[in-house]
C-alpha cells in the first residue's frame, strides 16, 4: 500500500462491523449525516490502537472544515493524527484541543520518494509533534470540568460529596443525551436551561428516574429544597453549549466548548478515575488509587479476551473486576463482550441483547461509593453508545445494578468489614464463576487493615490447594498480590487472570518478596509479563512514579516445560511522550519457573541485560566464592547477634519525624555528643578512591536520629556512596585512612581487629570500585535501575568476593600498586577493570557484554538518550563484521561461505536493515525491504528476521542499543540455533 500502509491495520468505514465498535459514536455522525465528520473514510491502527484517521482531500473544502475536523476528532481523545489523502500524497496533521490554523498544525515529513514509503512507519514509531499536554488533552479537559464543577458545589455551596458527583453526574447525563439528540422534543428544546433552577434539576432528575431507573446516581432526601440558584447555575453550565460557528473559533476550557456526541464514554470514565484519584480521602488513599490510563486498560483487556478466543467462544463470557474504581476495565471488557456477540451472530446486539450482557456478564467490585456512582454512570451511557437504535429515550430503562452487577463491599463492622475484595464479604457463590477477571487492584502496602490474617490465612490456602512448594507470603502487606490469588478462586479453571500490579512482584529481593515471587508463579500459569518499569514518570501512565507490570495468566498450574514471556519495553521519548509504548511480543525473553527458582534475580538480569549477562552471572556464582556479606560475619562477627560487626549505614539525621526515644533523655532522638570533633565526610566531600581527612569539617550536631555503634567510623575504613554518579557510571568507593564519620548517604566497612586492615580496604576499594561491581548490582539490586538509584548496601553484600587471604604474593602486590598508582592519578579505573576482571577469571566477551550493557541500560537520562540513538554508519559497520565473524565458524565448518552487508534505508526510517547470504547464489526475496520494514512496523517489532532461499534479511529498530557488539553476538547465536540448515548451505525455505 502506498506511504508503507500494511492493509490489515486500515479499518475502512464504508461499512459496519464489530472491530468498528471503538469508534461508534464517529460512525453514528457519519450515519447520522454530520456536516463536518461524515467524510472521515477510515482509521489506520498501531498496535489495535488508532493512529490516524484518513478523508479524501476533495471532501474538505476549507480551512474551517478541517479545523472543525481536528476539533471534534481531538474530543475523542486516541488517534493523534487526520490525513488528507490526494493522488501521490498525504498531508498530515496533528489533533488537539486548540485554535491553530490547519498550516500551525501541519506534521512537517520528508517529501522525497525514497522517505513516502517510511511515512506510516514513522508516525507509529516517532511520533512528530503529538506529545500529550495537559492543555489540549480531552481527558485532562474533562477532569478539569468535573473537578471545578463537584468542588464547587462541595467547598463554595456545602453540598455533601456523594450528592455533588451525583448532581454533576445526572447533569452531565443529561448533556450527553442532548447532545446525541436522544432527548424527548419537549427537553431538546430548552435542553441548555434543564439544571438552571432547583424546580427544573428536579423535574429533570425525575424523568431521568422514571426513564431510566431510580438507581441511577441516587441523591438525599429533600437536597432540591436546598438547592440555591448559585448552585444550580453550577449545573447548569455542565448543560450549556456553544453554537456551531462560535465552537471552533477559539479554544477555551470550558463545558460549551466540548460536544459529547463525538467524546466516547472511555474518555469520561478515565476522567472520573482522575478525579478519584485526585480527591480521595486519606482513608483511600492508603488502601491505594483508581486512575488506569484508558490504553492501559484496553491492553490488557484485548489481550485477555484474545486468549479467551483461542480456548472457546468468549460470547458468553463472564468478566469480573474485583477493584473497579470508575469502571475503566468494565467499559473495555463490555464493549469486547458486544463485538464478540456480533461476531458469533452475525448481528449487531440490539437494545435487549446489550441489556442482557450488562446484567449478567460484567460484575465489579469497590469499596468506595463514588467510584460506584461513577462507573454506574459509565455503564449506563456505554450501553446507549453502542446502541445501534437508542430512540424513543423510554426504551433505554435500566434495571438496578447495585447489588448484581457492581457491589460495594465496605461495611466498616464486623470481621473482615474493612478488606473490601480480599474479606469475607465476597462469597462463595463467585468463585469459578468468571471467565476473565482483570483490573488495577490498589498497590499500597503496610495499610494495618484491621483483621489482615484472614487475607494471609486465605493466601496461604489457595497456595496449599494449587500445591505449592514452601510459604506463599503477602510481604509487608501488599494490597496487590493478594488479588492475584483471590482470582485464582473467582476465576474459572482455564479462565484468564489480567491484572495491573506494581512491579515490585518482579524485582524486589528480601523481605520475603522472594518467596512471595515464586509462590505466585508456581501457582498460576503467568503466560506474559510486560514490564512498564523502565516506562516509570512517562505519560504512558501518568500521574504516578511507581513502576508498573501487566501480569496476563491462564488460572491453572504451569506446565513443568512452560514459560512465561517477558515483554521489557524501553524509554522512547517521543513515543512515551504521546501516552503510547512499544510491546514487542515477537523478541519477548521466555522464563520458565525452574528459572525463577534457580536465579531469583533472573528477571532483572534480563530487564537490564540478556541472556549474556545472565551466563556471566551462573560462572561467576559457580565459583563458589564467599559473599562479602559471608567473609565480614565468618572474619569479624556479628553485633547484637545480626549486624556485621565494623560495618553498616551512616548514622541518620535529625528529621521532623524523629521521636524521644524509650528510656532517653526526652529529646527527639539520640543524642550524639559522643561523635563530636570526627572529621564528617559528607555528599559534598566525598572524594573518590582517597579521602584526606585533614579537609573535613568536624561531626557537630547535637542530637540525630539514629545513632550507630563507634567502631563503624574507626580507620582504616572503606566507605561506599550509594548514589553511583552520572559521571562515572560507577559505584563511588573512597578509603579513609584515619577515623572518619558518614551519614545515611553512605555504608562503611571497617575491619576490626584486623592485622592487614590497609591491604584488605584496598582490596576491597578496587573490587567495589570496578564496573563488574556496577553490573552487578544493576542486574540483581531491588532497587538500583528499577524504582530508585541507588545501590543498597544488602547487594554490595552480596557481592560473590574472591578470598582476599587466597590471593597470591603477585596479586597482593598489584592491589598495592593499583591503589597507589589510581590514588596518585598514575593510571585509571580502566585498568582497576581490567584487573578485577582476571581476577573473577572474566574474558574479553564477558567485559563487552557488562561494558554494553551498562552503556545503555544504567537508570541514568544519559545513557537512555544514548541508547535510544540512532547508530552510526561506523557502528552498523561494525554490528556487521561481529555478526559475520561470529557466523564464519558455522560455516567453514560445512563447508559454505557467509556474507553479511548493511542495507541502506531512508533516514525517516525507523529500522535499519542488513542482509546475511550463504553460499555463491544470491536470489531475491518476493518481499522487498519495505515489504520486511511493513511487517516490522505491524509487530511494533525491535527486530524482524525473513528466510530467503539462500540468506536473511534483517530489520532492527534504528537504536543504539539494538546494534550493539553483544547484540550481534546475541543474533549469530539465534542464527545459528534456528537456521542451522541455512549455514549448512541447505536450499530449502
């Protein structure tokens, strides 16, 4: 297709269909004749998701026409770009919220030739100029909207919350049938004026009641009596809206400057989970929030349902979110439930079918009333949306939904009153009752919910019954895990388990985490992790810093050969920045539960590294070296019985939360008079490799927070920074020769009583120094490279350390010298590499491999914009001499020869390509390059191998990361696992 468009992603509008239902409410105005949307032809989808939507350039007359079509197709909030399509070209501009010219909002693309076949591509891939910005993102709009219209009512008129969103609630209701002219005529005509008076809200209200149902958004007792006409003004601006002409002039933020007949429900319900998350009480947001971005949600919906699909019809399926906020997943998960219905039938559902699947098909629960209210209102307009007849109004009737279809569990008494989901008061009746349960349970931990026993007491159950070897804890009283397992229960066997979770599931160490990990995993059939780690405080979702993973899973135990994918996608900023990530499901790692078991960090190693590094890791392992952590305890001993004796973190300073201790001297804290005058070396002092105390200021506060024991600050003593630099890229070690204080920002090693405390720092200044030790963390540490940066001092402990009284008289001396020589300025931490590097016994590749992968995956801006840019001419020159070098091997062995070539692609490409030819024949594939960069784009692929008779063609993401010397080592491994019989010379495709 022209401009590199792949057919299957191009979803024409000439006719209806259920992979249409996304995009009802447009199809609705085309049919209905809208003036301004009926020449909108097609939609062209990245990933499922809509891209841009496409009109034949001779349908727009004007300037003014294509502004109006960039208005309303913003109000949908998904696709960033509209095309104008003409003979040989395509003009493309980007959608938003604002009063641009159509020229101000031109998408500049190459016009040569050579790029035109790039262009689809390129949107998808690079995004130009569609990052989201709060000021011209409807969701955001929305929210807006809502919160200045509940918040007044609350703070300026005393209305009661409940009552607020209820009254925004029904007026916006209201809104939404107005402008979808779904009112009666009598209410159409004055539909601006039906909340501008106490009288008329309740005349309103009370046909929306008789209409629809007295459930719908309940209201107090008597409240319109004290409604004043400040209020109902309030109301009543959520009603009006702006004439045709007066819309698209300019922008401002405002309820009559939007038009709900082209906003889908989607884009209100994130909104509502915004503002939720926003205003929740304290009490909430301990037990965690409700925001899911919309993207997110369809994701792991899609997905669920797919995998449904390939098991059985999922017509009748039953979905359950057990923590349904403002309805996010329910409002996908229904719309999925329709659209297979229409497939199965052949029929799009009418009024009665679409009724039929709401009451019995979709369930949530929640523990708070707003959010109820609010996915209330979601379901009942979702369900009028995809309503291919919604008129007369009076067929739309709902039945009650409280009690069937959503359910508030959060009574506040008795046993298990405060655990919502996770108590008592879900029955039995729902377990293996649903063929999909999905959601975002709340993430927060160390709540002290009232009678948290019984979720362990549960947990500990379901594991025992799924046969779980050893515990299954809940650490620290992590909300999200347990939801995992109760859906183990509500979930049907052989049913799908698709949940949001904060990634400390993947990565966290100690703290029982471990066990937990694994627990989980033997337990359940995990079949795709995607890791939103390195994704944290992008807008793919914003508003939270906490990393994230989508956890997809067939509830049954996992086959003793299985394994799970995991999908890490990467930092690509001008993707990120439009609320979209790459999910390369094509280039996934396979982990298995044996893995799992064997390496608990083996899911970092292959976040921030690959199975390269993975090796490195077992070979040093299997060397059977102490852990620093083991040498200091069998050497020095421990304190107290637990803590390593001369060893530790910093003393902690004063801070406000700090609190007379029991059997002090009433004063907050400890007091530290007995520290005064120790040289204190601070984050600002800090000198790497050497420490001259004669430069320090002398310890001088009066009192800290906590206090540590005298000998930790005794020299000789190495001390650890646990903020590796930017600068450096590696862990910051200095050595202080005399006695020395540090605060929290630092651990110490000082060894007590010990003969050769010099040699042994120095020692262990090189060792912790070396970027193996950096590699080492970054692949194993909890939380260096995943939440935080910075290395905690369990993983320094952890480090496998050579024995120190093993070294030979040789290496004794070459410590000594390497340390005088770095400390001097006679040599550089290269050859300190080099050295530790012989000394774990590591070779040439090895150190290519932790050179590589801390170049582009330390959690520092830097080196992600490295990683992200495009390789050099040089660089891919070079990926291509490893790659033959690693192949030549092969087949000199068989006999044949080997060529492999980079492939020139336009520079508006997202991929780079080369071509590996085996033998003397060189026979051209049926599908050219674009054709091999299309199926890339299709996949959202990092990479994309396509057999040819006599050789491979290559596509790989034009980032530098992918054309690394252990990426090619990695790739001629694939080649060579997977294409022996092309290396043997052997013809056959």
């Amino acid at each position: 297709m022209p401009f590199g468009a792949q057919a299957d992603d191009l979803r024409l509008f000439d006719a209806d269909g259920p992979g249409l239902l996304p995009y009802a409410t447009l199809l609705s105005a085309r049919a209905a004749g809208d003036d301004v949307l009926a020449n909108i032809a097609a939609v062209y989808e990245w990933q499922d998701a809509p891209l841009i939507f496409l009109i034949d350039a001779d349908d727009v007359a004007n300037d003014e026409q294509l502004h109006r079509i960039r208005r309303l197709l913003a109000m949908r909030g998904d696709a960033p770009y509209v095309g104008l399509v003409g003979p040989g070209q395509l003009l493309v501009y980007h959608l938003a919220l604002d009063s641009k010219a159509p020229e101000q909002a031109r998408v500049e693309l190459d016009p040569s030739t050579q790029a035109r076949g790039t262009t689809f591509a390129q949107l998808a891939n690079k995004r130009p100029d569609a990052e989201r910005k709060k000021t011209d993102w409807i969701s955001d709009v929305v929210l807006n909207l809502l919160t200045g219209s509940i918040d007044t009512l609350i703070s300026k008129h005393r209305i009661a919350d409940e009552d607020a969103i209820s009254l925004v609630g029904r007026a916006l209701f209201t809104r939404f049938m107005a402008d979808r002219g779904l009112l009666p005529s009598r209410m159409a005509s004055a539909a601006a004026s039906l909340f501008d008076d106490a009288d008329r809200a309740k005349a309103t209200s009370t046909w929306l009641d008789d209409t629809f149902n007295g459930d719908l958004l309940p209201l107090s007792e008597g409240l319109f009596a004290r409604l004043d006409r400040a209020s109902c003004h309030v109301l009543g601006n959520v009603l009006r809206r702006a004439n045709g002409d007066q819309l698209f002039l300019g922008w401002e933020e405002r309820w009559d400057n939007l038009d709900f007949a082209h906003i889908p429900v989607g884009v209100l319900s994130q909104a509502y989970e915004l503002y939720l998350r926003n205003h929740a009480p304290a009490r909430q947001r301990r037990q965690g929030g409700f925001y899911t971005p919309r993207p997110i949600a369809d994701l792991l919906v899609r997905a669920s349902f797919r995998a449904l699909n390939r098991q059985e019809p999922v017509r009748a399926s039953r979905i359950l979110d057990p923590a349904a906020g403002a309805g996010v997943f329910l409002l996908t998960a229904f719309r999925e439930l329709v659209a297979a219905h229409w497939r199965m039938t052949g029929v799009r559902p009418d009024t009665a079918t679409l009724r039929n699947i709401l009451y019995h098909q979709v369930c949530g629960f929640d523990i708070d009333e707003a959010a109820l209210r609010f996915a209330e209102l979601g379901l009942y307009l979702i369900s009028i949306e995809l309503d291919p007849d919604p008129r007369p109004a009076e067929k739309l009737r709902f039945k009650e939904l409280r009690g069937t279809v959503l359910r508030l569990l959060n009574t506040h008494e008795g046993i298990g009153g405060d655990l919502g989901s996770l108590g008592p008061l879900v029955g039995n009746e729902h377990n293996s009752a649903y063929d999909l349960v999905v959601g975002n349970p709340p993430w927060s931990s160390g709540t002290g919910l009232r009678d948290w026993n019984l979720v362990t007491t549960t947990v500990s159950q379901i594991a025992k019954s799924r046969e779980v070897i050893g515990s299954a804890p809940v650490p620290n009283e992590v909300l999200d895990l347990p939801f995992v397992w109760r859906a183990m229960e509500w979930a049907k066997p052989g049913g799908q388990i698709s949940f949001a979770l904060h990634a400390r599931l993947l990565f966290q160490q100690g703290d029982g985490m471990d066990e937990a990990r694994l627990a989980l995993f033997q337990a359940l059939d995990v079949t795709s992790i995607i890791n939103g780690t390195d994704l944290r405080q992008t807008k793919v979702w914003p508003e939270i810093a906490a990393p994230f993973c989508l956890l997809i899973a067939t509830n049954r135990l996992p086959s003793s050969s299985g394994g799970f994918r995991l999908i890490s996608p990467r930092v690509e900023r001008s993707l990120n920045a439009s609320g979209v990530m790459r999910v390369d499901a094509i280039n996934a790692e396979i982990v298995s539960v044996h893995e799992l078991a064997e390496t608990p960090e083996v899911l970092k190693i292959l976040f921030r590294g690959s199975k390269a590094d993975l090796g490195i890791l077992r070979r040093i392992r299997s060397q059977g070296h102490r852990t620093l952590e083991t040498f200091w305890r069998e050497t020095f001993g421990l304190v107290d019985g637990r803590n390593l004796r001369g060893s530790g973190n910093g003393y902690q300073r004063l801070r406000p939360s700090s609190r007379p201790v029991r059997g002090g001297d009433g004063l907050p804290g400890y007091d530290a008079s007995s520290l005064h005058g120790l040289p204190e070396i601070t984050a600002g002092t800090f000198t790497p490799i050497m420490i001259d105390a004669q430069q320090l200021k002398p310890f001088s506060h009066q009192r800290v927070h906590r206090l540590r024991a005298r000998e930790l600050f005794n020299g000789p003593l190495v001390v650890v920074h646990k903020s590796p630099p930017v600068s450096s890229g590696r862990i910051g070690v200095a050595i202080s020769t005399t006695d020395a204080i540090f605060n929290e920002t630092f651990y110490g090693y000082s060894p007590p009583d010990c003969a050769d405390a010099t040699e042994l720092t120095h020692y262990l200044a090189l060792v912790l120094g070396s970027r193996l030790v950096t590699w080492f963390a970054l692949v194993t540490s909890g939380e260096f490279g995943f939440e935080r940066e910075v290395v905690e001092k369990v993983i320094v402990d952890h480090v496998p350390l050579p024995e120190y009284r093993d070294l030979t008289s040789t290496q004794r001396e070459e410590v000594r010298a390497l340390y005088t020589d770095l400390s001097a300025g006679l040599c550089s931490w290269d050859a300190v590499d080099d050295w530790v590097a012989e000394l774990y016994g590591l070779s040439e590749r090895d150190l290519q491999v932790i050179s590589d992968t801390l170049e582009f995956n330390l959690p520092f801006s830097t080196n992600r914009r490295e990683a992200e840019r495009p390789p050099s001419t040089d660089e891919q020159s070079l990926f291509c001499d490893i790659l033959l070098g690693e192949l030549r091997p092969w087949t000199d062995r068989f006999g044949t020869s080997v060529q492999v070539r980079a492939v020139s692609q336009p520079a508006t490409s997202p991929w780079q390509a080369l071509e590996i030819s085996v033998g003397d024949d060189h026979e051209e594939s049926s599908i050219g390059w674009e054709g091999l960069l299309q199926v890339a784009d299709h996949a959202a692929a990092t990479e994309i191998l396509l057999r040819q008779t006599s050789g491979l063609r290559i596509g790989r993401l034009a980032q530098r990361r992918y054309w690394s010397v252990t990426q090619a080592r990695l790739l001629a491994q694939r080649i060579g696992w997977s294409h022996l019989d092309l290396l043997q010379g052997r013809v056959e495709g």
